[in-house]
C-alpha cells in the first residue's frame, strides 16, 4: 500500500485543517506513485526531541506528475468551456507587459546559472522537505495570546467601568482601546523572547547545490563590507560537520522606531464599539498614530534580544535557521531526536508504507491554544478587578468572585491537550489521513452513533455526534443565567427611580418562580428525555420539482430539492411529551409576565404573523407542520418537527421526515464502514451524488440567464451556451471525487484517533 500524507494543522486552526485537507485532495487524483519502499524519514534526526512543531513532506514531484498527466485533467483540457474560461485569465496576466518579453523570459530560463538555482528549489517538492520550530515557539505564542485575550477582555471590563457606572470624566472606547494596547504590551513584554525556526531540503546534486551556497554566501559577505552596519556581523562556522555562514545582528542595530511610520494605521486586537456607527457594532477598529504604534517598552524588549539568520550544507542537505542563537542547526544526541519521541513511532508504526509527509506538535505547543490558558487569565482579570478602587465594593466582590467561578467551570469544560502527530497518504482508495491526538486527563470513551440509522441510509451529507454533554451545558448556562439575572437586577436598582424599581422587583419575582418551574421541567423530564445526547444534521436531495419556489422559473425536468434536517436521539419519548405538555402549561404564566413588562403588543404582533401549524398521526411518528403559502413554495415543502419512536427530527418536508424516521442501515462511505463501531462523531459528503444534484441545477441557472437577459454581449452569452453544454462533462470529472468522509474515536484514556478518507477515481478510457 502506499502512503501519503499532508499536515491539517500546523497552527491548530481547524478551519484551516479542513480546507488544506479538501484542496489536497482535489489536487491529487488517483494513480498517484508513492516513495520506494525502506525509504526514510531523515530529516527527523536533524530535529530535537523538544521541538514545537515539525512539518515535512517527502518526493512530492511524481504525485504532481501524475495529477497532470491524468485522464480527469487531459478532458478538463478538451473542454471548450474551460480554455474561454481560462484565456481571459491569460490574457490579462501579459497586458501591459514590454513586447518581446517572452524572448527575454525564455533566454533567462535558459541561463544555466538561473536553470540551477530552479533546480535546486526544485528539490524541495522532489526530495525531502521540511520546516520545524523551537520550543521558544511556546513561550512566544502564549505571550501573543495572552496580550489579546487581556486587551479584549480589560478592555470590555473597562467599557463597564466608564460607561455602565457614568464616571467622569467618561472616556471614549477608542481612548481606552489606545491605553490598553500600551500598558498591557507593556506589562507582558518581558516574556518575549526570539522564537527559533529551522528549513531545510535534501538535494540530488551536492556539487551543485554547495556551488549555488557559496555564491550566496559571497553576495552576503560583500554586502557586509559596503554596509557599515553589518561590518564584523557576518561569521563563518563549521557546525557538526557542515559549513554555514551564520550572520549575528543585535537588537541595537536595528531601527524599530522607523518601522512604524508615523501617521500609519494599526489595529490593535480589541473589539470595541464603533462610535460612528448607528447601534455600536462591535468590530474591529483601526487608530492614527503619531508616535511609533508599539509601546516603547517593546523596543527596549527586542533592542535587548539577539538575531542569527544561518544557512549552509551539511552532507547532502541545505538549512536555514532563524532564532536567537545557532543551536537548532546542531546535530540532537541520541535519544534526543525528534525520530525518538514516543508519539513520532506511534504514528509511523500505525503505517504500512513511506509516508509522503509527516506533522507533529508538541503537548506544550498545543497548550498555547487551550488547555487552561484561558482560566488563568480570566483568574487574572478577577484579580484586576478586585484592585478596581472605583467600583463600589459589593459590585467588585461579586465580579471577582463569579470570574473565579467562571474560571472553575472553563477549566472543567476545557480538553487538556497533548501531543499531535498526523500523516497522510495515498491507498487504493484515495487520500487517507490519521492524526492521534494525546490529551492530559481522560477522554470519554466512544460509543456507537445512535443516529446512523436515523439519517436516511444514504443521504448526501451528514454529520453525526453522540455523548454531547447537555447535562453539564445546561448548569453552565443556567448559571450563566442567574449571574446576568442578578447583574441586571443590581444596575436597574441603582440606577432607576423607586417606581420602576418596585416594578421591576415585583416582575422579577414572577419571573425567578417561573424560572424555577422550566427549571424542574428540564432537569426531570427534557434532559433525561435526551439522553446520552446523540445528534445529526442531515442534507439530502431526493426531493424532485420543476418549480421549487414561485420566483424560479418552470423547469422541463424534474430538479432535486436540498433538504436540510436535525435530527435528535430519543431515549425517552413520554418524557420528552411530558416536558412538552408541562412547558405549554407553563406558556401563559410567561405571556402574562411579558405583558406586565410592556411586550404583549409584540407578543400579538408575532403571533398573528405566524402561521398556522398542523397535527397529525403517521404511522411513524406525529407530525407537526407549519402551513405555508401553497403558491410560493411546492406543495410538499412545509417547515416540519415529526416525532418517532426513539428519534425527533426537524425538516423541510414530511416525505424526509418519514425518511429519517424509519430506520435504516447507514451504507458504508469512506471511513464509516462498520455503523457498530465506538465513535464520538463522524461526518461524511457523497461528492459524487451532490455533483449529479447540482448539474441539473446549474444547467437550468445558465440557461435562465442566457434566455432572460437580453443585453448580455454575445461573447459572453456564446461562453454560457458553451459552458451549459459542457456541464454534464464537468460533473463527470468533478464525480472523480467520490466523497469526503471523517470520524473521531477515543481508543484509549488519553488517545484519540481522527480518520478522514477522499475517495479518488480516474476517468475510465
């Protein structure tokens, strides 16, 4: 089998992960080579154990061979609509370029010494690759999160101070944002420090590559000698056998104060209300400064640091360093590699073949974004808070306090995370991806996804989660609650005349004992009704109309409906009737309590503009249905909430609910083969059925607005008749992406084990 893989998160942004993890599989199509079998993983000796983060990639140049020289690409190339498409591009790219150009750009290429220089960097997707941080990368990530956490949440905190209390005199948000920015920069600059970063590639041609090294190593040295300020900077060392030119710059040389220009816009990381703006949005704002952006204790900071920029060769490798010293260029001791952690082995041991790229950060690394970072500083707001004189004192105990308090249930809510390695690779079934995911304390242990059976069989996506925690939500929001509660109640009473606050007090009273009752109806009925808390949301598309909605033109043949659903695990249908019953006793006493508080005009408002819903009794559930307008919508499409036998479900229609309701064995895609299997979540995309339910949509869309718009010029009309006669061709290389599939699993206490799959196929001859 052979392997490939490519690093989701080298940041922990999981975003980032899944878009980086969809475009490499849409760049790697099947027939892809893999390296030769017994091939290693070098660069991990030339990391050390205690580095932050590590990416490499391994001989990446035959999988883009193959990508261009597969069937998928060569009709994409036949395509009419796509050499329109791309000829504009092409053309617009050469406007205004000098004429004979091409001629210049072609006796360029053809300079060997530039023919060299690509070639080398060549290397970099052909060979081995890699880029791998220090452990100064912990220190300076934390340093940077929690300058910004203290700047926005000091500068909430603040706003309350100014605003809520009506100090005088009251400062603007802008003002306070400013001072923020300076005195917080200020007070955590000692704990940063120069972060250290190594890059380095093999190459094929040592001769070569020493050769090009050399020569910039000449332009670096005469450039120090007509540069006054880099007179005695530039050295050259031999570091465990390799020759490097190593240049040493102090945080004195550089001029940090004309890096920002006067009168330049910054944005310091603050959400703060736009004062020019109607309603005070909050966003992100922008200042005019006179004076450097950056507090001065900053500069005096990195004044006081040490920059070392490094490049050589060593055997058959180029490296670059960056950092306060050389030490990331030395050889790590045995026992010292990166090769040696515990959880690099784990990860290669799981593998069959060469992996072509490998990621890996450190648990110290992964803690910068979580892991009790955020309740120490919202413990360390508490205590800036209780030095807050100009609060009155009962408002500022009870401030600190709950922040205490809020810290503690963050800190129970909050994953402690480990270490991270991940890789991925190429299988006779496409682009597969396996990342272990270490944590500090236990994991939950995983259990089979109830609501498989409750997504329809085959949808075209879904996403499915179990063991969600409503339990332990519902105390954080009901506590949540209480505080708001009692914050409002404090503010109305110093704040308002006696007669609204003797209102206030009588409604509030009311509406605490009302509380008290939806409480008792969730804690014995809703939550024990729920579960484990299993849940799904679901897209499918069997739906078919020629005229979805009054505002979209009739269609000759049939087009699918998207059909979005929710569907909830039932582990208790008669409470779940039970608490609906008693929350429907409960709705009177609410609308009285909202028309003494001045809302029942609204209440009447709302109500007479919703319409009306429907009751009945399938043999699969109760059905309950909102009755829209028959003629906007297609008949069949009504807002619906259908309750079965151990399932509850929200969509669009009944005919899905139905669908959803009935169970039926999940067909195995990508990774979820096996429904019984322990999971904490999985979520999968049939790209192959969305690309038939989107052809026909797109073909009716075009031909829509090629017949309705008259004044379209005919060059772009004659594209869009084009592209409308091409789109079943683009479908059939788009469905060489078969699906997108993904689950997590907790195998053991503190391991948890993410897969993800794209099926890959090419064209058939």
């Amino acid at each position: 089998m052979s392997k490939f893989y490519f690093p989701l998160r080298v940041l922990g942004q999981r975003s980032r992960r899944a878009v980086m993890f969809c475009v490499t599989a849409l760049a790697v199509v099947l027939g892809l080579q893999h390296l030769s079998d017994g091939a290693e993983i070098r660069s991990l000796e030339l990391v050390p154990a205690d580095a932050a983060f590590y990416l490499g990639c391994y001989n990446l140049q035959d999988a883009c061979e193959r990508v261009v020289q597969s069937r998928a690409i060569a009709r994409l190339k036949q395509l009419g609509s796509f050499r329109k498409l791309f000829q504009p591009l092409l053309q617009q790219g050469t406007d205004g370029v000098p004429e004979g150009w091409g001629t210049a750009l072609k006796e360029q290429l053809e300079n060997p010494l530039v023919q060299d220089v690509l070639a080398l960097l060549g290397d970099m997707h052909s060979q081995e690759f890699f880029v791998a941080g220090g452990e100064e990368w912990v220190q300076f990530l934390a340093w940077i999160n929690s300058v910004d956490s203290f700047l926005t949440s000091r500068g909430l905190l603040q706003l309350l101070r100014e605003e809520l209390l009506e100090e005088e005199p009251p400062q603007s948000a802008r003002d306070i944002a400013e001072q923020l920015w300076q005195s917080v920069v200020t007070e955590r600059v000692g704990e940063l420090r120069v972060p250290s970063l190594l890059i380095g590639w093999r190459v094929k041609d040592v001769d070569r590559a020493t050769s090009l090294v050399n020569m910039l190593r000449g332009l670096v040295l005469v450039s120090s000698l007509s540069r006054p300020e880099l007179a005695g900077k530039v050295q050259s060392e031999r570091i465990d056998g390799g020759d490097f030119t190593v240049v040493v710059i102090s945080g004195d040389d550089i001029p940090w104060e004309e890096l920002f220009f006067p009168g330049r816009e910054v944005s310091p990381p603050i959400l703060i209300p736009d004062e020019d703006e109607a309603g005070g949005e909050w966003e992100r704002f922008s200042i005019e400064v006179e004076e450097p952006a950056l507090p001065r204790a900053l500069f005096e900071q990195l004044r006081k640091q040490r920059f070392v920029l490094a490049f050589g060769m060593r055997e058959d490798w180029i490296l670059f360093g960056f950092g306060a010293d050389t030490r990331l260029l030395h050889r790590p001791g045995a026992d010292r590699r990166l090769a040696d952690v515990q959880e690099i082995e784990e990860m290669l041991g799981r593998l069959e073949d060469q992996p072509l790229s490998l990621s890996y950060q450190s648990g110290k690394f992964r803690k910068t974004f979580g892991g009790g970072t955020m309740p120490r500083e919202i413990e360390a707001v508490s205590e800036w808070i209780a030095q807050q004189e100009n609060l009155p004192s009962d408002l500022r105990e009870q401030l600190s306090q709950d922040l205490r308090d809020l810290a503690g249930w963050v800190a129970k809510m909050e994953l402690s995370p480990g270490p991270m390695a991940s890789a991925t690779w190429l299988s006779s079934r496409g682009l597969e991806e396996m990342t272990l995911l270490w944590a500090d304390r236990p994991l939950q242990a995983s259990s089979p996804l109830k609501t498989l059976s409750y997504v329809g069989g085959d949808p075209l996506a879904a996403f499915t989660i179990s063991q969600v925690p409503l339990a332990e939500a519902y105390e954080f929001a009901a506590w949540g609650i209480s505080r708001i509660w009692d914050y409002l109640d404090y503010f109305v009473r110093h704040r308002e005349a006696d007669e609204e606050v003797r209102q206030w007090r009588n409604i509030s009273a009311r509406l605490r004992l009302a509380a008290g009752r939806a409480d008792r109806i969730i804690r014995s009925h809703l939550l024990p009704a729920f579960g484990e808390g299993a849940f799904a949301f679901v897209l499918d598309a069997k739906l078919r109309s020629r005229q979805v909605h009054a505002s979209i033109p009739y269609s000759e043949r049939p087009l699918p409906i998207p059909e979005p659903a929710l569907v909830v695990a039932v582990a208790d249908r008669e409470k779940l009737l039970t608490a609906y019953r008693e929350f429907r006793n409960l709705w009177p006493q609410l609308r009285e309590l909202l028309e003494d508080a001045g809302l029942g005009e609204g209440l009447e408002e709302i109500g007479a503009n919703l319409p009306p819903v429907s009751h009945r009794r399938e043999e699969w559930g109760d059905v309950y249905q909102l009755e829209v307008p028959e003629e906007s919508w297609d008949a069949r499409i009504r807002p619906t909430l259908a309750l079965g036998k151990k399932a509850l479900t929200v969509s669009i229609s009944q005919e899905h609910a139905k669908r959803l309701l009935e169970p039926k064995p999940l067909q195995p895609v990508g990774v979820i083969e096996d429904p019984d299997k322990p999971r904490v979540w999985a979520a999968w995309i049939n790209l192959e059925k969305l690309w038939d339910s989107v052809g026909p949509w797109a073909e009716h869309l075009t031909a829509i607005v090629v017949e309705s718009s008259e004044d379209i010029p005919d060059e772009l009309r004659n594209f869009l008749e084009e592209l409308r006669q091409d789109i079943k061709e683009w479908v059939g290389i788009l469905k060489c992406i078969r699906s997108l599939s993904l689950e997590y699993s907790v195998e053991s206490a503190n391991l948890g084990v993410r897969r993800a799959l794209v099926e890959i196929r090419d064209l058939e001859n």
